[in-house]
C-alpha cells in the first residue's frame, strides 16, 4: 500500500478529532503555520469536524503560502497570508504547527500562545525534531497517541521522562477529561501510530468493497505442501521466467 495520501488524510482526521476534544468550544480561528504538503489537508479536516472557517497562514516560503492559499480558495475559507508567525497566531484559537525542517526548532515561542489556545503540534515527529518552545509544554496539558513513542519522536523529547502527559484515547472514551476550562493551553504531540494507518487502510478496504475501482492480488503464499512451494508457483499458471 502507498500511503502518501493516506498518510495525509490520516494526519489530518487525527488532528482535528483531538482538537474536537481539547480545544474551546466555538473556535473558528486556525493559524497554520507550515504551508506544504499537510497544510491544506489539516485545513479541510479542521473545517469538517470542528467547523474552522478562518485560516491565518504562514511559511517562511511564500510560495508554499500562495500555493496553499490558492488551493484552498474555492473552499470558503476567509484566508490571510501572514508575514510572520507572530501575525499568524494573533487572535487564532488553534495554532497548527506542520513544518518540514528536520532539527530542533523553535517555531512557536512561548510568548505566541496565549491562554485557551489550543496548539497542534504535528511537525515535530521524529528524534531531533521539534517545533514548540518547552516552556509551552511545561504550562500545558498534553495529549498524546502512544506515549512511549512519543517520549522519543514528538515534542515532549525536550522534557523529563516523567513529565505527566496523557493518551488521547482515555479522552476520546470518557475515562478522563480533556480541556479543563477555557483558560488552559492545550498541545496535541502528534507524531503518528501505526494503528492510525491501519484504520486508515481498513476504512479503505470498506469502500472499495462498494465500488468496482479494484483488483484482488493474491499476495499470501499459502501452498498446499509447505515443502513445494515451486510446483504451486507452476500449478497457479504459465511461468514466466527470465531468459
């Protein structure tokens, strides 16, 4: 399975259910900071499942900005290209941080993220890459997809191996809560988990089954003798065998 755009759409899904769940009620603000290969995909979800109609955008390459903006125009979205990552986080809800550049970094400053803001950290995936200021993190509540994955991969890498976070999932079954009040500063550590791609795949698979866009492949060797596996390759049809 290739699952360049699977893992796009998965990201994204990912994203904007956590953000259901942690951020304010009512937001309809995102600063989306990071324009490639992500960005417009985050926005879509964002507006699907949590209704965002305003996106305030910003790269450090402003044609990544312009390509962003231009493929998300005929959305509805109320789009504002920004100079700076300061002027995309003013007055935003949700801060979307979906950069490319493999090195610790420090993309949001702690003094960008005001209170109530919910920030969805999603570049920072993989040891030595981070986005987030750790002061951001050490005055947030943090939720996470698989904590010990994340301990390595995702922003809280910058901080104590015991600092408290928690798993998105207690969240999205009602064992324990998400946003405490409308005060807090929420971060959502995505670094991706495979159980993401595997409902991604399934979700698929359902679909397909509903629409003749398809063939099976047969891709289990499963033969009738273990030990012959030659003479089922022979019996399944004509060989083809290089000269």
């Amino acid at each position: 399975t290739e699952m360049t755009l699977l893992t796009a759409l998965r990201t994204a899904a990912t994203s904007a259910l956590a953000a259901r769940h942690l951020a304010r009620p009512g937001s309809r603000t995102m600063a989306l900071v990071g324009n490639g290969a992500q960005a417009e995909f985050q926005a879509l979800a964002f507006r699907a499942l949590m209704g965002i109609d305003t996106l305030r955008l910003h790269d450090i390459d402003p044609a990544a900005t312009e390509k962003c903006r231009r493929n998300l125009a005929r959305f509805g979205f109320h789009l504002t290209a920004c100079a700076s990552t300061a002027e995309a986080v003013h007055g935003a809800d949700i801060v979307t941080t979906v950069t490319a550049d493999k090195r610790n970094a420090v993309i949001l400053g702690d003094n960008l993220v005001g209170e109530g803001v919910h920030v969805n950290a999603v570049g920072g995936d993989c040891p030595g890459k981070t986005e987030l200021a750790p002061e951001i993190l050490r005055r947030a509540g943090i939720f996470v997809e698989y904590e010990p994955q994340t301990r390595i991969e995702g922003e809280i890498q910058q901080l104590a191996a015991d600092h408290p976070v928690t798993e998105l999932w207690r969240v999205l079954s009602g064992e324990v809560p998400g946003r405490r009040d409308a005060r807090q500063v929420t971060v959502f550590d995505s670094v991706g988990f495979a159980i993401e791609d595997f409902s991604a795949l399934r979700t698929v698979r359902d679909m397909l089954a509903e629409r003749p866009f398809y063939d099976n492949l047969d891709l289990l060797a499963d033969p009738d003798d273990p030990r012959d596996l030659f003479g089922m390759l022979m019996r399944a049809g004509p060989p083809r065998l290089a000269a």
